[in-house]
C-alpha cells in the first residue's frame, strides 16, 4: 500500500512538473518523507547554449533560501557562547554606525537597515567596475551612516542587508571566512558534499555542476545568461556579496541538510527551536526561515529566493516529516506561486 501511495505521488508530482515545463520551468524538484527521498526530477538544461541535461547532483544558487545556513552558523556561534543573540552588533564591529542593533534584530528582519542593494546601484557608492563583498556593504553602511527606516526591535520589514552583516559577524567572531565556516560547520558534518558557497575569486557558474542562471529576453524571445540582461547588470558587480544569498546547492544536498537540522546534528534541539519561534514583532519569521502554522500539516518552516536568474523554495513540514524543493535557474514565475501550491495539495 505504501509503495503504490509513493508510485502515485511520483506520478502526481512529475506529471505537475512537467506542465510547469511545458510553461517554461526550467529546474529541479525533490520530494521526501520520512527521511526518505520520494521523488527528484530534472527538467530542462544546466546550459541553454550546449543544452546539457540537468541532473539532481546539479548545484544551484540558491539566492534567499541562503539565509537558514547563515542563520545556523550565528546559532553555532551562540552555541559556543562567543556570541548572544543580544550582542549589539558595535561589539564585534567597532564601527559599524548603529549602536542599538543586537544579533537578534538581525536574524528576525528588525534592523531597519537601507537596502543595500539599492546603495550599490547608486554610482555615487559604488565604482562598478569592483566586485563588490559582503565587507564592502558594512565598509558602505559606515561610511554613509544613513538613517535606520525605524527603532530597531519596533517593526519587522525583510531586509537582505541584515542577513550580509550576519555573514560579517560570523568572520569577525570565528576568525574564519564565511565560506570555511560554512564548509567546516555545516556542509560537512551534514554530509552535502557538493555544496558551496560562491566568492569573488572562484565563482561557481565555471564548475561543470552548476546550473547557470538565465531570463528571458521578450524583444529576441529568447534565453540569455543572466548578468547579460540589462535588468541583472547587478550581476556583474554585486554576485559576491554573501550572507543573504549565496549558497550553491542541489536537491539531493537540501535533502541532507534538512535531515541534519532535524536530527540536531548541526545545532541542539533547544535551539532549533529558538530558531524555528516567533515574537510579537515578526510573527511569521524565525531564525532565517518563515514560520507559518496551517491547520491541515501544523508547521511550515520555508523559505523562497529571487536572484540572477534563479528562483528557488524550500518547504520543510517537522511534524509530517515532509520537505519539498523546487529549484529554477531561469526565474520561472511559477516557482513559488502556482507551481509550489499545487505541488503541496498533492501531498495533502
């Protein structure tokens, strides 16, 4: 009985997928139960121009979805007790301009700090012409010293730069890079062996396993790599500057990253539970992770990403021991919309 509840579910989900195909999605799907993978299916190209399959071994940026393994990595800090999630932020960076932001703040999207990305589009900021890093955001947001949008703790408002100033911390505080922190921490121990995290001097989309990010051009009506389209030129200047984004990862790797945050191989059990709480200001946002609570499953712990032609989910369900991934490199609409809603009605 089980089995053939698995074979339709696999039935289900690659005949959903490849409608969504058949729309232009062009990615990765996994689903599993139990600890056990379900389904994984590949639809379309890792390079539009040599047209080479995509497999589920295939690493994909994961733009926002990053932020859990940033998240996790200041738990372990915590964890340590090098850090607390009420440091201020001033402690580990002398001068970083807004005294009152604690760690916390930061991780729940209460900081009210600029937009960097909106900083570094202004060439009055940036020379474009530098790759730019996660250090030159807070070296940015110090020199500019600009207004916080609100009192830090009052309000929540997603906010990308906080999740780079983590990424700082997590250097200044380990003495490591963010990327050894991460290997060493958290792709290691949870076995994902592919996984990795880009960097100005050895960006990824160069590897033969990496999925590259592509749009669509509506004039031409055709694909083209990401940092081609006017849209993207932030590509070009601003793809290095990690923390809020920049993990490279596939399915198969998600899977065991999920099975390491259930079994507390990463970080304990207490604080997996911090990290999957809310408070009274972010009442749908934890550590790094949207928290919803629904009616049919209980928890949602989820996450979506939008960056450089990638658009990417990931929902995680503790209590049913569910978890589904879809992962796009070319910014299919669907992804987290249509496709993700109809993919979770068939596992209800």
């Amino acid at each position: 009985m089980f089995n053939n509840l698995n074979a339709q579910i696999i039935q289900h989900i690659d005949s959903l997928a490849k409608v969504h195909q058949s729309k232009g999605f062009n990615g990765n799907v996994l689903y599993s139960k139990n600890d056990s993978i379900i389904f994984t299916g590949s639809y379309g190209f890792t390079d539009f121009e040599s047209k080479k399959p995509l497999e589920d071994i295939i690493l994909f940026g994961l733009a926002s979805c990053s932020k859990q393994f940033t998240a996790t990595a200041i738990i372990h800090l915590v964890e340590k007790k090098l850090i607390g999630y009420d440091t201020k932020v001033q402690e580990i960076i002398s001068d970083f301009p807004y005294p009152q932001i604690t760690i916390e703040h930061l991780l729940r999207h209460q900081a009210g700090l600029p937009d960097y990305q909106k900083l570094f589009y202004d060439k009055k900021n940036w020379d474009r012409k530098r790759m730019a890093t996660h250090q030159d955001v807070v070296e940015v947001l110090n020199r500019l010293k600009l207004e916080l949008h609100f009192e830090p703790g009052s309000q929540y408002d997603y906010d990308n730069t906080g999740y780079v100033v983590l990424a700082v911390i997590i250097e200044k505080v380990s003495q490591q890079s963010y990327q050894a922190y991460i290997k060493e921490h958290i792709f290691v121990p949870a076995g994902m062996q592919s996984s990795r995290v880009t960097s100005v001097d050895q960006n990824p989309e160069h590897l033969d396993n990496v999925a590259i990010g592509y749009t669509y051009d509506e004039r031409k009506k055709r694909y083209q790599k990401a940092y081609k389209d006017k849209n993207h030129k932030h590509l070009n200047w601003m793809k290095a500057i990690i923390g809020g984004s920049g993990i490279y990862t596939s399915v198969l790797d998600l899977e065991k990253w999920k099975q390491a945050l259930r079994n507390n191989t990463l970080i304990t059990e207490e604080s997996k539970q911090i990290m999957l709480s809310t408070d009274d200001i972010s009442k749908k946002y934890g550590f790094g992770v949207a928290i919803y609570d629904t009616e049919s499953k209980g928890k949602w712990v989820y996450h979506n990403g939008s960056w450089g032609g990638a658009k990417t989910m990931t929902l995680y369900l503790p209590e049913s021991n569910e978890f589904l991934v879809i992962l796009s490199n070319n910014r299919y609409e669907e992804t987290y919309r249509s496709f993700e809603e109809e993919l979770y009605k068939l596992i209800q």
